[in-house]
C-alpha cells in the first residue's frame, strides 16, 4: 500500500479568538452590577403656564392633544437615587434656599438628606452625585453630600464663567434679579447654587467630566451638550426593567421624548434635545425608560416607570423605580 498523504488543516486562529472575545465578554458583562432605582420629589413648582412648559403642545394650531386646553400646570423636581452595589449614585440633588421657594411658589419640598432617611439611606453614604446640568433647582444641597464626588461636564463650567461675565446685562441677568431672568443664558445658576458647585471643585471632591464617562461598570454619563444647557449630561444606569437613562431638563417631558416635542426651552437647541431623545430610544429600546425631571405625570399610572408611587415628606413624593436581585423594597 502507498503512504497516504497527512493532511494538517491549519489551526483556526480566528476561531479561537472570537471565542475568547466572546468569553472575556460575557465575564464583563456580568461584572456589570443590576442597580437599584428610586425617584424622590424635591419639591413642585405650582401653575406653570403651559405654553412655557411644553410651546408646541400649546400652540401648534389642530393639535389633539388634550393638554391642548391646559392653562398651567404643575412642574416636580425629580431626583433620581440609585443603588448598585455599595454604592449609592444621585443624579441631581433639587435645592435648599428657602428664600428661592418663596420667589417660586414651590410646594412640597423637604430636606434632601430627609428624604434619603425615608428610603432608608444616609446622606453620607452617598459616594456620587451626577448632576445633569447645573441650574439652582438641580445642583443644591451638595454640600449635604460631604462624601459624595459631583460629577459635572467641563462645558458646563464654561457656559457658568461666560453667563455670569458677560458685560450685556440683558445676558447676564440672573434668577434673582428684579423680574426674574425670563429665557437669558444665565437664567438658573443662582449664586448660592454657585457657591454649592464650586465648593465641591474648590475642595476637591469633583470629576470634570470631558464628554463620555463610565463611572461604575454599565453605569454611563453621556454628553448632551445644549440639549437644555451647554454642558448637559445624561446617565445610563443598568436595572433589572433594562437600562434606564436619567435626563435631567434634557428629559424634561416623558410626553415631550414620547411625542417628540420639545420641552422646557432654556438654553436649549432643539435639535440637540431631539438628539438626547434619540439617545434613550438607541439605549433603551423605546421612550418609557427615560427619566424626566419635570414631568407634570409623574407618580403616575400615565407615567408608567413612575407608577409604583407613594406620598412622603411634606406632601412630596417618591418612586420605587426598580430592584436588583435581593434588594428589598423601600416603599412603606
């Protein structure tokens, strides 16, 4: 019999690699922690006009909407609190300043590290605070944080230094100015909420954040920058209902990034806002886990994610968003 010829098939490198790609994968993904979600109520602004709120709703001739017939409405204060592992994460803190209360007609708010208690959690073991921009009614109470490191865009602080020194006053105007600020570019960075920012930078306990930035395995800031304020940021948080994406005024309105109108026009282009909401359909999947500050639903069965809902301190509320495996529920 004749030698057969022995065949050698070349090892598939290729092969292998994608099953270690695929491997090393998975083992990151399960690194990435399930976290736990709340939304508590800082407080509530009392009969917005609702042309103000949401224009387009208002004023768009032969729209159906119902709202259509809505005067004004009533506005929260969203704080997002959120739990993933030993970690305890904010995005947005409300305010404080009892005399920015009485220039609002605000209802219903309490003390930040109160409302913590509630949920059972203490203002101190909060390790990090992402605000999504850095107007008054979205980055007080820092400095009832004293552990917390604040997480705030470069382009943010920008856009503060160029509004409040801008030499055209019209421009400059500030909310405690006589009359208020209307739509300026520094309308919302109060000085006492200044004060707040920039004792966390002054101290050292503050990430200036360039744009994207993973701050815990899944949990994600994104840059949203004019979607509300020159330096605007989103979050991505990982939950056991999917990904959920905190949106600060970028999100204003569930209904806005539903219906895709805007909403809460400040500095805001509105191409940028719709680029924001775009994020959280590509993230999520769809609209109903994007987070808004200001939703007049909230708390409610018409604002789904929110529906699990008590009242709390002072008439405010609060939302047992969703739980990770073997966290109890916080709801009384």
């Amino acid at each position: 019999m004749g030698k057969r010829a022995l065949r050698i098939r070349p090892f598939a490198w290729t092969t292998v690699i994608a099953a270690l790609a695929c491997l090393f994968g998975a083992a990151a993904q399960a690194q990435q922690p399930i976290c736990s979600a709340w939304l508590i109520e800082s407080s509530r602004f009392m009969n917005v006009p609702f042309g103000a709120f949401m224009p387009d709703r208002a004023f768009v001739p032969g729209s159906t909407n119902p709202q259509n017939n809505i005067a004004s409405v009533d506005l929260p204060v969203n704080i997002g609190v959120i739990k993933c592992g030993n970690e305890l994460i904010l995005y947005d803190t409300g305010w404080k300043q009892q005399e920015y209360l009485k220039m609002t007609g605000s209802e219903h708010w309490a003390p930040l590290p109160d409302q913590l208690k509630v949920l059972g959690f203490n203002a101190a073991d909060v390790t990090k605070v992402v605000i999504g921009h850095a107007h008054w009614d979205h980055a007080g109470q820092l400095s009832d944080l004293p552990n917390a490191v604040l997480y705030v865009q470069r382009e943010e602080l920008k856009a503060i230094e160029w509004a409040l020194n801008y030499p055209e006053p019209h421009i400059r105007a500030i909310n405690s100015d006589p009359g208020g600020c209307n739509r300026t570019p520094a309308c919302g960075y109060m000085p006492l909420t200044m004060a707040e920012v920039y004792g966390k930078v002054l101290k050292g306990k503050a990430v200036i954040v360039d744009g994207e930035m993973e701050i815990l395995p899944g949990v994600r800031i994104h840059p949203a920058f004019r979607a509300h304020t020159a330096g605007s940021q989103l979050l991505e948080v990982p939950t056991s209902v999917g990904k959920l994406v905190f949106g600060s005024d970028a999100f204003s309105s569930y209904e806005g990034i539903r219906d895709w109108m805007t909403a809460n026009v400040q500095q805001t282009d509105t191409v940028q806002q719709f680029l924001a909401y775009e994020k959280c359909y590509k993230i999520t999947g769809g609209f109903n886990n994007c987070v808004a500050a200001h939703e007049p639903l909230s708390y409610t069965d018409k604002y789904p994610l929110t529906r699990n809902a008590w009242v709390a301190l002072n008439g405010g509320r609060m939302a047992e968003i969703a739980l990770a495996p073997g966290e109890k529920s916080r709801k009384p």
